[in-house]
C-alpha cells in the first residue's frame, strides 16, 4: 500500500476515535444532569441550612479569607483564585437540596485548594492549554487532509 493510503487510514481511524470520544463525554454530560436533576429536588437530611454551612466552611477551613458573592445564572457557581471569591448562584444560596450541598462543598474545596498550594493553578494551566488545542483540531484536521490531497497532485 501506498504512504498516502496509510496516512488517510490514520486520519479515518483518528476520526473515529474522536467521534466515540464526543459520544461518552454527550453521554456522560446526559448522565449527569439526570442525576443533577434528581438532586436538585432532594432534601438535605440536616438542620443545617446552606448559608451556615457556606459560612462555617468559610470560618473553620479557610479562616474568613474568602468573600461569598450572589449570581443570578443558576449554573454559573464558581471560584475566582485572583479575587478570592466563591460565587454562587441565587438557587444554590437558598435551597437546602443535596445538590446545593454539593456545590458549595465543590467550590469551597477548590478555595482550600488554592490556600493550600498550587495545584489549582497548575489544573487551570492545563485546562486553558486544552481548550486552545481543542480549537485548533478541526482546523489542523481540515489543513492536513488538504495539505495530503494537494501533496498527492504535487509528487505526479
């Protein structure tokens, strides 16, 4: 077989690959927001609200360094490293679902994270680097399938 008939093989195959990859992580997002719905409407077993557990939190772990903001977006919960800010959204401040809980711990976790060291940092590098790349695949995929067909009518 021809080189050129191998690298088209390649190509196919990495695009099949890719193709299962989007499939599990589609599925894998479904998944979750199944069980994100179910408990977003499951009560905490606890006498403790959310907004003690956001402040104890805030007091024994992370000793009041880091200030609790509001956001309207329901889904736009987050930690901020360069302003020391959890925000969190309007839903998760007043519900006492397990899915607040679980959110707030998330966040608070990556606050402590970030007080306890750099791997925080290190996992926000690493992501940025990985969403620029995955900007350039389809573009690279695009400009190799080209630069294989206009190689081909260069050689003959």
């Amino acid at each position: 077989m021809s080189e050129t008939l191998w690298i088209i093989i390649g190509v196919v195959i990495a695009i099949i690959v890719f193709s299962v990859l989007l499939s599990i992580a589609s599925f894998s997002n479904d998944r979750f927001m199944q069980i994100y719905e179910k408990a977003s409407t499951t009560q905490a077993k606890t006498d403790m609200n959310i907004l003690d557990f956001v402040h104890n939190l805030n007091h024994i772990k992370l000793k009041e360094k880091i200030k609790i903001a509001q956001v309207e977006q329901d889904t736009n919960n987050f930690y901020d490293s360069k302003l020391k800010i959890v925000a969190l959204s309007k839903k998760t401040l007043t519900s006492n679902t397990i899915s607040s809980f679980a959110i707030v711990a998330h966040e608070m976790g990556h606050a402590l994270q970030d007080q306890e060291g750099g791997k925080l940092k290190a996992l926000n590098f690493f992501r940025r680097i990985g969403s620029f790349i995955s900007y350039l695949f389809i573009p690279a995929l695009i400009a190799g399938i080209g630069l294989l067909i206009a190689g081909e009518n260069f050689r003959t």
